[in-house]
C-alpha cells in the first residue's frame, strides 16, 4: 500500500558498492523503497567530499525524472541533493523536498555519486532497512556463474564452420549477467524476435539451440525416447529429485509413471473436489475475511503458495501442512531448491558435481539445506503412512481404489504392495510435492492478476459462477459448466507458461522442421514462453483474450492446437498431473472469487522471476472487497 511521505524517506541501496575516488567520475547505484528505511550511509576516507543527487527511475511518482547524464544536481527540480562534509560516516537520505509522493515497495529511485578531482580515497555505500515485510527469498540458492564472451569465441572456433542452418543469437554477456538469477526467459523471447522461431544461444562450453517454434517443438517433445532424453534438465535436478519419476528417463521412467498414474484415477479426482480443494480454500477465505475486516492489503502470491502446500499436502499424503495459518519451511525450501536447478543449468562449468565444493561454497551449502528439508518431511510422512497400511493389512480394493479416511495417493501406493524401495517412494512423491505445489499457485497469481487487470473478463466470471453455482461450493460434476473460468486459466496459462522453458537432448543427430540440423548431444531449449508469446503464432499475442479458446470447444492442449498452445507440456513426458491442477486451480478460483472481489494495490511493479514456474519479484499485492455485500447494496438500490 502507497505511503504518503510527509517525513523524510530512507532508501535501501540494491547492492553494496565500493568506489575507488581516483578522479572526476560519476557512479550510479539504483535504489528501491522498502516502505521506510532506515539509512544510507556513505563512509568518505577522502578528504574532498562526494556529491550526491538522488532522482525517481519510477514513472508512478511525482519527481522529476533525471537522465544520469545531466551535468549539474540543481536542474532537477525535485530532487534531493547532499553532501558528505569531512571524512567520518555521515548519513545521506531523500528529505521532503520531493514532495507528497506516493511510494510503494518497489518505486525506483538512483543516486548519483560525483567525486572530485584528486580525491584519494574509497567511498562505501551501505543502508539499512527495518519493518520489511517477512517473504520467500526469491533470489535462490545464488546467481550462476556467466561464461566471458572470449571463452564463448574460443570454443566456436575450436569447433570449426557451423553447417546446422541455425542463426546464431547476438548475445552479449552483459544481456545474460542482470537477468541470471531473474526470468531468463525474456531475453530469449528478445533474441527470437532478433534472430528467428529457432536460433543458437552460445555460452562459453555449452550452447542451447532454442526453440520456438510449435513444428519443431511437437518434434522434439514427441520423440522423446527415441531421439531426445530429458537430458540436462535431469543433470541439473538429480541433487533434488533423486530417481523420482520428473526426472527419471528410460525403463525407470516408464516403470515409475505406470505406477503412479493409476492413482490420479476419477473418483479420486472427485474426492479432492469437496475434502481437499474447497476446504482448503474455505480457510482462504476466512484469512482474506480478517485482512478485509481491517482494510489491509494482502500478498495473493504467498497466499496461492500457502494453499497449494497445503492441498498437496492433504491430497498427496493426507498430512495438514497448515501453511495457511503458519509458517512453513517447506515453501522456501522448494523455491530455492528450483532456483538452484535453473542455475545449474546456465554454469559455465558443472563445479556442483566435485563433492568438496558442493561441501564448501555458499551456494550449494544453501540448496543442500533446502533439499535436506524436503526430504526429511517426506521421508517421515512416507513412514508414518507405511505403518498404517501395515498394521491395517491395507490391498487395493478395484481400479479406483479410494481409502475412505486416507484418500491420498500414498496410501494408494502403498496399499498397492508394489514391491519399491522407500528412497524410490520418497523421490517420486517429493516430486508430485514439489511440481504440484508450484505449478498450481502461480497458475492462480497470475490469473487472479489478469483478472484483477481485465474488469469485463472478470465480470462475466463472477457472471457464470453465480448462474452455475448459485453461492453454494463448487462439485466436480460442475467443472464441465465453468467453461468460461476455465478459459481464463487456459489463457492465463499462454500468458504466463509454467514451466516456461522445457529442456531436451538429441540422442543422436536429427533435422528439425525447417531444415536445422543438430548433432547428437545438443541441448535443445523448448521456449514455451515464446511460442505463447509469438506473433506469428498468435493474433494479438499479448493481449488476455479468453475467448480465443473456443467456449463449446474441448479444453485447449498441446495436440488439439498442434503445439501452439503447450500448458502441461506434450509427447510422452507430459505431466502427469494436468487434470489434478486444472481442477485444482478452477475450484479455487470458483470459491474465492464467489466470494471476493480482488483490487491490485495502486504502483505496483509486477516483474517476473522464475524458479521452475514464473513467479512475481515482489509479490502480488491486493485488497479484498465482499462481493456479498456488494450485491446486496446492488439490489436495495434497484
């Protein structure tokens, strides 16, 4: 929520900066408003004092905005200007000369710092910020390391003449740096519009032929086994799923797949419906309950990440998470967990399989602890359902199998005496853990986002939920009739792709659509993010138009819009669990929405990071409304 500032305003320096004040030159150093901080401070070792100016990079606020180029900090009107006098720590911040801004959390600030002629000496710039909201650290387990363009040269000419028909991207390393670590999905996007549908991205040793092209994208997803393996992404992830079946390949994968399919069978899928998805759900709503009675806004990111904890705990091991009502380890764990996984997949060297290293770099300490918590919750779930079954002499009772105190796909398992280890138990159910909790809540940040940003869309919604359901809970039998809820998630789903890369390896060499050759070996990056995103793919690609799916017709996938559109991703490797989250996703909705309307806090910057899914940098800040009330104020005044 905006702050009015009537008092001094303190800002947090993105990054520590240490300047060598050897001549006149001016250093620039962004800053973010963290609601109110509490102190810049410069230590001067010089003897000549810096000069500082501070303007807005933000467009939302009421202060000039000044190129850095500008000579003199007394032609920004509006911009506080100060100096360090003497050599001790002396504390610089933006006083009230800006005005009445209205600030929120991410507002941009940048502060320039002119040092004089001859002033021998360091500068350090440090700050300080308190009664910063408590989030999931969002910046992983740590950046990757970035291949120096000279090494990227050498190895293209060690190589010798590319013969692949495959234009090569002009990425320069400074392109990659800023956003390792952020949503490196966009600048693939800017490369495609660059350099064609399907392009060469070089890094040093490795290099990534990215794909966005739904030709070549239903190509490579569908020769999966025989032409393609998961390849890399199974490298960078085997530290967190082990042998579970998101990363399993060959006879393991198939063995595994067969085994946990049958557990996402109907009538378990109905049974979540009410047990699981709507009761989950109703203690949503009785959180945004006590927020709307005190008027405070409310992270919906967090909250969507909550809720999947805790319906994934319920469905998957019948275990009350009770991310809703306290704080779990668990979600911040799974984030850096992922986010280590897409890390590893852009490191210039694969330092993270020396076993001493992983032991002593920062970095891989914090994924290790991250997988460590991960594991330890399920392994102690996994053996507290196995003494049940046990001391019940627990079988399967039919195909559709449903334990009727425990419906989860544990017990399902469990009870089907399938002779398996409890390591091979614990990887494939940390898999279904960690991929169903993350996938389904940003599916409902971002549709609530666009819904939230789209007021028509959101109307004929509420419209239909209230024809449909009548105020009452959603059943299973009523997804079939929610086909315009349902359409919104599908174009959420374009919109924002989860996961919006997919990685493969050629098993040997191939001739992709269009001509490319690749040898055998090549990593191959599906971009589903571009695909979604690509104007000649689709009309008015970046515009939330719902009704581009047919309303009548079936529900959109990867086959019936021939790889245009790929939500679950496609061929053989497509995820298991596709209908537990749309299912997920639109009974979620359908109750919240019923019941609330959803207002996006004023300035917000929604940028996009990822870990497996995108995710927001900073939240998704909301204020609820009673829709209840609303419609009663409605009809008395009609």
């Amino acid at each position: 929520m905006g702050l009015q500032l009537h008092m001094k305003v303190l800002l947090t320096v993105l990054y520590s900066n240490l300047i060598n004040c050897r001549d006149e030159r001016t250093h620039l150093i962004h800053l973010t408003a963290l609601g109110l901080t509490r102190a810049l401070r410069l230590t001067n070792s010089s003897s000549l004092p810096p000069r500082l100016c501070f303007w807005s990079t933000s467009r939302d606020l009421a202060v000039a905005e000044t190129p850095p180029a500008m000579a003199s900090p007394s032609l920004h009107p509006g911009a506080a200007t100060t100096a360090l006098r003497g050599t001790r720590t002396r504390v610089a911040s933006l006083t009230s000369s800006i005005g009445h801004a209205h600030l929120h959390s991410q507002s941009k600030f940048a502060v320039r710092i002119t040092t004089p002629e001859r002033s021998l000496g360091r500068l350090q710039v440090r700050c300080s910020s308190d009664d910063e909201e408590r989030r999931v650290d969002k910046t992983g387990a740590g950046k990757s390391w970035v291949s120096p363009d000279w090494l990227t040269s050498i190895v293209r000419l060690g190589k010798g003449p590319d013969t692949s028909g495959i234009p090569v991207a002009d990425a320069k390393l400074e392109d990659v740096k800023d956003l390792l670590g952020g949503a490196l999905f966009l600048p693939l996007f800017k490369w495609m519009i660059e350099s064609g549908p399907v392009y060469r991205l070089a890094a040093g040793p490795r290099n990534f032929v990215i794909v966005g092209d739904p030709a070549v994208a239903k190509h490579v997803l569908k020769g999966y086994g025989t032409k393609y393996s998961k390849g890399l992404v199974a490298e960078v992830s085997e530290f967190l799923f082990g042998d579970g079946f998101a990363i399993a390949e060959d006879q393991l994968w198939t063995a595994r797949r067969r085994a946990v399919v049958p557990s996402l069978h109907k009538k378990y899928l109905s049974t979540m419906v009410d047990r699981v998805f709507c009761r989950c759900s109703d203690t949503l709503v009785a959180k945004l309950e006590k927020a709307m009675e005190s008027g405070t806004a409310v992270n919906m990111e967090a909250q969507f990440s909550q809720l999947t904890l805790d319906i994934i705990g319920l469905s998957v091991f019948n275990y009350e998470f009770d991310a809703l009502k306290t704080d779990s380890p668990v979600i911040e764990a799974v984030y850096t967990a992922l986010k280590e996984t897409e890390s590893r997949s852009t490191d210039i060297l694969p330092y993270w399989q020396i076993p001493l290293l992983c032991k002593i770099v920062p970095r891989q300490q914090k994924a290790a602890k991250a997988v460590q918590i991960i594991r330890e919750t399920v392994e102690k779930l996994v053996a507290q359902c196995k003494e049940m079954v046990e001391a019940e002499k627990e079988t399967l009772q039919g195909e559709e199998y449903v334990n009727e105190s425990d419906p989860s796909v544990l017990r399902f398992l469990l009870a089907s005496r399938e002779e398996v280890s409890s390591v091979q138990l614990r990887d494939d159910l940390l898999s279904m853990l960690v991929a169903g909790h993350e996938t389904t809540g940003s599916v409902l940040t971002w549709t609530v986002y666009l819904l939230s940003k789209n007021p028509s869309a959101l109307a004929k919604v509420q419209e239909e939920l209230d024809r449909v359901l009548g105020g009452r809970k959603p059943q299973f039998a009523d997804m079939k009739e929610l086909k315009y809820l349902t359409r919104c998630i599908n174009e959420s789903m374009r919109i924002y792709p989860h996961p919006p890369v997919l990685l493969r390896r050629a098993k040997s060499a191939d001739e992709l659509p269009g001509g490319y050759r690749i040898e055998a070996g090549q990593d191959v990056m599906i971009s589903v993010y571009n695909i979604h995103h690509s104007p000649q793919v689709w009309d008015r690609a970046e515009e939330f138009l719902p009704e581009r799916f047919d309303l009548n017709g079936p529900v959109p996938n990867e086959s019936n819009t021939d790889f245009k559109y790929i939500p679950f991703s496609g061929g053989p490797r497509k995820c298991v669990g596709d209908q537990f989250a749309m299912l997920e996703a639109t009974v979620a909705l359908a109750v919240l929405l019923q019941r609330f309307d959803f207002q996006l806090v004023p300035n917000q910057t929604i940028g996009m990071t990822t870990g497996a899914t995108i995710h927001t940098t900073t939240g998704l800040y909301m204020t609820v409304a009673d829709r209840q009330q609303k419609k009663v104020s409605e009809l008395v005044l009609a």
